[in-house]
C-alpha cells in the first residue's frame, strides 16, 4: 500500500498538526513579521527613489568593502576551521576540552565586546598591532581589522558544520585506505574530502552570510571611512540615524535578498552534489 503522506504512529512529541502550527506560529512571529515590516517601509517608495538610494555611490563602496572583506574572512575561515575540526576530532590533548569551548566563544561574546577587545588589540598602540605598525602595516582601522573581526565571529561556522563529519568518517576508513595503498595525500582528496565537502559548502555559506550582516565586531574595528571602510550594515544604521527610513529598509532589503540568494543557492548546490555522490 502507498504510504500516507501522514505519518500514522503516535510520536514522542506533539501530532504533525500541532507541531506544525507551532512552528508556522513561531517563524511568523519571528521571523515573517520583522520582514513584512521592513517591505512596509519600502512599500511607500518609487521605484526611482529605491534604485536611487541602494545605489547611492557612497552605498556602493560599502557593497564592495563588505562583499570583498566577506570573502577574504571565508577563505580564511575555511581553511582554520577544517584544520581546527581536525584537531579537535582526531587528537587528544591537555586543553582539547578547553579549546572546543573557546570555538563557541564568539556564539556567546556580545559582537560589540569583540570589536572592542580586537580593536584595543589591533590598533598601533596594542600588544599585535604595535607589532606591525612600524613595518608601515596598519590592522585596526583600516580593511584587515573588517576581515579579523569577520573571521572571528564566522570561525564556528566551519568547524561546528565539519567537526560532526569528521567524527563520523573514523580513523578506520584511513586506515582502510591506507591498507589498499593509497598515500596520504589520495586519502585525503578521495577519501575524506568528498565526505566533508557538503559540510565545507554549508559552513562557508553561513560564514559568509553572516560577515555580510556583521555590525557590532566590526563597526567598532573599522574606522568606518566613507568610500574606505564603511560596511553595509553600517550604512543602513546611518541612514537610521539620519531618519530616512525608507532608504535603510531599501539598503536592508538588498542585504536580505542576497542572503536569500545565497541561501537557496546552498540548497541546491546540495542537491545536486547529493545526486553527483550517488551516482
């Protein structure tokens, strides 16, 4: 017999109608709702007027500082956080408990705590920055304090996504591997790497995305130079402040598109590596 498209057992939880009310309820209180908000303010705009204030020249450069300091921070963070997952999934050391905590850090470390603390540390006059200012490199202030602020509040993305991956491909399947004769270097690349690749794609998707919404860590960290190092986020907070709320709704709504984007993009790009692993 065809199986119902509702399940018939009595589960742990609630029934599949409660359950997916309370759900429905809860993502459109909040999460639907803000966004209908936002739409509001933007809904009494002319097209002109929000073309006009989402490509606002000084808005753009925030688009290009943001789009680039996000990537250079993903790249970054997709080779430290596979390197750290390893760690943490294949070794046993004094302090492995310790530094699998500080991973979460950033999760529980208010951002404008971060961008303070980066910032006392990075300017000329910090413990890291005093080392570099007289080498002419300038860290705080400038676009590489953006890309260490991002770093540091995207980091557990990749690790929490491929730690768990790596946990469940064991030493076993190396030493299968191994065993048939492959090296280290084939093990890894056909091994192990295709095993962790959807884990890799969905970390760096969610790093990404969030070094795109960053506000706290990095404001702080910026100097917030208009054409220079001004971020997005940023921009809406100042067009916030200058009242013009149907111009920051508009700059959000671009921010909101793009993360949307990237997120239905992720799915598919899933998919399709899925059907790819099967075949």
């Amino acid at each position: 017999m065809p199986r119902s498209f509702f399940f018939t057992q009595h589960p742990t939880l609630p029934g599949f109608t409660l359950s997916f009310g309370l759900s429905v309820l809860f993502i459109s209180l909040v999460i639907l709702l803000p966004l209908s908000a936002l739409f509001v303010y933007t809904s009494g705009m002319s097209w002109a007027e929000f073309v006009a204030a989402v490509t606002d020249p000084r808005v753009t450069a925030s688009y290009r500082v943001t789009l680039t300091a996000a990537a250079c921070s993903t790249a970054v963070v997709v080779l430290a956080g596979l390197l750290l997952a390893w760690i943490l999934s294949r070794y046993e050391f004094p302090g492995r408990r310790l530094v699998d905590a500080l991973v979460d850090l950033p999760f529980a470390l208010p951002t404008a705590v971060a961008g303070l603390t980066l910032s006392a540390l990075f300017a000329a006059n910090g413990w890291i920055g005093s080392l570099f200012a007289p080498l002419g490199i300038k860290i705080a202030y400038a676009f590489p304090g953006i890309v260490i602020a991002m770093i540091f509040t995207s980091l557990p993305f990749v690790v929490r996504s491929v730690q768990p991956v790596l946990q469940d491909v064991g030493p076993e399947y190396e030493e299968a591997a191994h065993t048939l004769g492959a090296t280290r270097r084939q093990t890894f690349w056909r091994v192990i790497l295709p095993a962790l690749v959807p884990a890799l794609l969905t970390g760096a998707s969610q790093a990404f995305i969030r070094s795109l919404g960053e506000f706290g860590a990095v404001v702080l960290i910026a100097g917030n130079m208009p054409y220079e190092t001004e971020i997005t986020s940023l921009m809406v907070f100042v067009r916030l402040s200058e009242f013009n709320y149907p111009a920051a709704a508009a700059i959000a709504a671009v921010v909101l598109a793009a993360s949307l984007a990237l997120l239905f993009g992720l799915q598919l790009l899933q998919g399709r590596f899925l059907v790819w692993q099967q075949r």
